[in-house]
C-alpha cells in the first residue's frame, strides 16, 4: 500500500506542477490563482460534488482520453496537409473511417458525461 501512496502522490506532484506551470506561462494568470486552480478545485470536486474518488479518476480518464484521440487525430491530419518533408511512412485512411474515428470519440465523451450525470443526481 505505501507503493501505492508514493506512486500516486509522485504522479499527482508531477503532473501538478505541470498544470500549474501551464496555468501560469501559457494562459498567463497569476501564480497564486494557478496553484488555487492546481490544488482546491480537484479537492473541492472530491470534498463537496463527488464522494467517490474512484467516479472522479473515471470520468477525467474518460474525458481526457476522448479529447486526446481527437486531438491526436486533428494534428496527424494538419501535418499531412501542412507538412513540409517527406515521412519516412505515411498512412492513408479513406476519410470516412476519420470521421468515424472522430464520431467513436465524441460518442465516448458525450457517454462519459451522461454516466457522470447519473451518478451525482
């Protein structure tokens, strides 16, 4: 269990001051608020909306799973069209399994809140 713990608080630390550091440079808001909004939001999140730790590390799984795949097939598609050097290999999807994909993604997004939904009412 201690494994556990150290594990856990060694990802939250790192991916925390990520955020925060993200806050700070890129969105350009004070230091203060961006570790107010690193910190207190998730622990208020798990201390008033949700009881259930376990609920919150599925839904922003889900979320953050869902956003990346079509984040990542966004950028694959505007470097093939904007890309200035020959690939070493190049994929070629019709684009009707793109739209698919992206569809599967927006499902599994929209499935994820209404689970959510669900379990806080």
């Amino acid at each position: 269990n201690l494994f556990a713990i150290f594990s856990m608080a060694a990802a939250f630390l790192g991916l925390g001051f990520a955020l925060r550091e993200m806050y700070h440079h890129d969105y350009k808001m004070n230091r203060n608020l961006s570790w107010f909004l690193t910190c207190f939001v998730p622990l208020g999140l798990v201390m008033i909306v949700i009881n259930n730790f376990i609920v919150i590390i599925s839904l922003v799984g889900s979320l953050v799973a869902g956003i990346d795949g079509i984040l990542i097939i966004s950028m694959w598609l505007k470097a093939k069209k904007f890309g200035k050097r020959k690939p070493e290999y190049s994929i070629n999807l019709p684009p009707m399994l793109i739209m698919i994909a992206i569809f599967v993604f927006l499902l599994a997004l929209y499935l994820s809140f209404i689970n959510f939904s669900r379990i806080i009412i």
